[in-house]
C-alpha cells in the first residue's frame, strides 16, 4: 500500500495464483499493461489506484510501480532458493524487445527503448521509463530493457511489458525450495 497526497495505491501479489488480475486505475493503457505483467509473468495481481490523473499520469504510474516492486519483493521474503536472474526477448509483429532482470538487491534500470515523446491514447510513453525505473527501485532489482527494432509505438511498449513479465518470471522460479540464497554474499540486498 502506498499512500501520498497526490495518489492511494493498494497492490496484492501472489506467486501462487498464476496469471489472476484483478488491476484498476485510472489509466486505461496502464491498466492493459498491468494485466501483462500478470498474464505473462504468471503471477496474481490484485491491483486498485487513485491518482491525481487530472494533472497526469505520472503520479500514479510511478507510485503503482513502486509499490509493485515492494509487493513483489515483500511475497520473496529472502529469496531462498530463488533462480535470481531472468531474460526474454519477444517479438510483437514488428518489433522486438529485450529484458533482462537480476533480484539482487541492488536497485538500477537502464532503458534504451527510444520512445517518441508521444501518447497512446491518454498514456504519455514517458511514463514507461518511470515504471520501470519505479518497478527496480521499489523490488531494488537490476533491470534492463533493449528495444531491438519496432516501428508501431503500442507494439513497442506493449512488448516491453510482455518481455518485462517473461523475465520476471524467470527471476522468481524456485529452482531449490530447500536451497541457499544466490549470492556468494548468503543475501541479497545492497
């Protein structure tokens, strides 16, 4: 739960309720995306924003990313057994996007998507950068995201959602449910 003046986000995830989403906002596309990350990423979401979408998206978006991060690191506990790192490259008719992601502990997101400064439909493509950003702060995950090729602009973004939740989901597989943390450092934080 995150709450501010400008936003009240309530977020719910469960790694054993694969691909169940229950996601409003007040951003209709970010809503479409969410539902991504939950279909793709195979993991529940139950997600309900309020935000002050009057002065624009950003509030919203980058306080919900926040706080689904914090959701999806608070549902790993310690990380036990955890694969760690995950990678996907999708495609989505003509373009393609690469994602990879490490659970580290160790907040960093580079974007190299080269999005216009552009809308789908009242969604400002700016706002992907500051989800994602948000996603790695609020998990303190490694995250990188590569657009390899991709003219249509809803393709592009939709596919780096899409690729974002397959290497999610990689990340979190228990390979060893009985097994150490990944790291020689025996945690994973910063």
């Amino acid at each position: 739960m995150r709450t501010t003046r400008e936003t009240s986000i309530t977020v719910g995830v469960s790694l054993d309720r694969p691909g169940r989403a229950d996601i409003e906002t007040p951003i209709p596309f970010l809503s479409h995306m969410l539902d991504q990350i939950a279909r793709h990423g195979r993991i529940g979401l139950s997600i309900e924003a309020q935000g002050d979408t009057h002065i624009d998206g950003h509030h919203t978006t980058e306080d919900l990313a926040l706080a689904l991060g914090q959701a999806v690191a608070q549902a790993l506990g310690d990380k036990r057994g955890i694969r760690r790192y995950g990678s996907a490259t999708l495609p989505m008719d003509e373009a393609c996007v690469t994602c990879a992601i490490d659970l580290s502990g160790r907040p960093f997101y580079v974007g190299r998507l080269g999005l216009p400064k552009a809308t789908i439909g009242t969604f400002d493509c700016d706002l992907v950068d500051v989800f994602f950003e948000g996603f790695a702060r609020g998990a303190a995950c490694n995250l990188h995201l590569y657009k390899l090729g991709g003219d249509n602009l809803h393709h592009i973004v939709e596919v780096s959602f899409k690729a974002f939740a397959r290497a999610l989901q990689q990340a979190l597989a228990v390979e060893d449910p009985e097994g150490e943390v990944p790291s020689t450092k025996g945690r994973l934080a910063e």
